[in-house]
C-alpha cells in the first residue's frame, strides 16, 4: 500500500551553459493521493509549455493544485508558483526569511517573487523535521542555501527523498562535493544526511533537483533510473524552417 501516487514530470538535468550561465532544467514532481494534487518544485519560466503538457497528460489543471512545496529559494525551483491560483505554497521559514534579506544581487534568486511570497496568504512557513502535509517530513540540509529544505516522503513500504539542490545530481552525491555552495562544510554535512536517510530502508528513491531519479545498488552506490531525455534546437541555417537538434542525453 502506497500512501501517494509519485511522477516526475520534469525531469532535471545535470549541466549548465559554458557562457550562458544555469539552464534552469530542474526536476518538478507530481505528487497525488491523501486528498491532495501536490508539485514539488515548480521550474522556471522556460519550463512552462512542458509543464502545461505535463499536468494535461495527467489530467490535472492548474486550479485542482492543492499544494506547491518549493526546497528553496532558486528562480529554476520556484518562480511558477504563481501558475496555480489555489495552492498552498509550503516554504522553509529559514530559507524564505534568509531570501527576503539579499539585495538584488548577480545569483538565482527572483527578488521580486520573494517579496511576493513574503506577504502572500497562502504560504505556509515549513519547519524543519515537521510532518507539515500527510506522510511528508522536513529536513534541513543548509550548504547550496542557508534553509534549504529536503523533503521525505513515506509511501508505505519505501521513502521518496526530494533533495533539490542540497544534492542537484549523481556527481555531488558520489563524490560530496557541491558545486554552487554557500558553504561547502554544511554541503558536505547534508550529503551525509541525505545518504543516512536513503540508506534507511531498502529501495528508497531519490528525486534530485538536477538529475535523474536513483536507487542504491547492492553495493550501496546511486544507481540510474531510466533514461535520460535532454537536447537543444539550433538555427544556424538561414531559414527558421531548418533547425538541427543537438541531442544532449549522452553527454
Ligand atoms: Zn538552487
């Protein structure tokens, strides 16, 4: 017996422009069941035709969302929150009153949406190590962010562990180095935890924030889940009916 139905919609990949700066293909879930129709992280601007496609594919519009949960304050996590008009928006306190007080700065967090989370009525504050929604429980992992916030869901028999960016792909959680720390100590620190928590119960699943989904092996390593879908479309023709696809899942 499994207490939610879980489905990646988006699946988020491990990689970034060599002078373009982060993609912003980060990982968004479905999450059904206990009454509730719930997104874990909700992608950025880019990300919003395939999201529509998504939620069509299951049948799901955006006003039957009953809850966004965002791991933290990244505009690739969290800017379409504003795309499901009667969600409850569940945020880490830490992460979120941390968010407010940066400047505009040259980094990935949307200001202004901050400022709208801030005073909008339907964010809920998350604590750390708090059973806020049936069955999913809060975890502090600081490090890519101060308050960032990983989330373990309990279906029955096994977990579902959301990292986000504590852990954004196979890389940072073989080797337990973080590329883009705040501070590479607690990154390493919650890396600990994340694998502490995936090792507590045979055939746990993680769902990193920019990666594929994983299982631990026999030998305890992350183990692939499926295959990886990735590529880009470029006109370097002279008509825009002729584009070429430069196809990104191998590399
Ligand atoms: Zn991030």
């Amino acid at each position: 017996m499994t207490n939610y139905q879980v489905d990646v919609l988006i699946q988020g990949f491990p990689g970034r422009a060599i002078c373009h700066g982060g993609l912003g293909w980060s990982t968004v879930t479905l999450i059904r069941g206990q009454g509730k129709v719930i997104l874990l992280d909700v992608g950025a601007f880019g990300m919003r035709k395939p999201l529509q496609n998504r939620l069509k594919d299951f049948q799901i519009k955006p006003e039957d969302v009953t809850d966004v949960i965002l791991t933290h304050a990244h505009y690739d996590h969290i800017v379409n929150f504003t795309l499901f008009p009667k969600a409850t928006i569940w945020m880490g306190e830490a992460e979120l009153a941390w968010a407010g007080q940066q400047p505009p700065g040259f980094n990935p967090i949307p200001e202004l949406y901050i400022q709208d989370l801030l005073t909008n009525i339907r964010v809920q504050r998350v604590q750390p190590d708090h059973e806020f929604l049936p069955f999913i429980t809060s975890k502090l992992v600081p490090g890519h962010t101060p308050g960032h916030l990983l989330f373990i869901l309990n279906n029955g028999e096994t977990n579902v562990i959301f990292t986000g960016d504590a852990a954004k792909n196979r890389a940072e959680l073989m080797s337990g180095l973080v590329v883009d720390t705040d501070d590479a100590e607690q990154s390493k620190s919650s890396i600990d935890l994340i694998f502490k928590e995936w090792r507590s119960r045979p055939d746990n699943l993680l769902i990193p924030g920019h990666d594929l989904s994983m299982r631990l092996n026999e030998n305890q390593q992350p183990e692939y889940i499926g295959k990886r879908k990735a590529g880009i479309k470029v006109w370097f023709s002279e008509t825009v009916e002729t584009s070429e696809t430069i196809d990104l899942s191998k590399i």
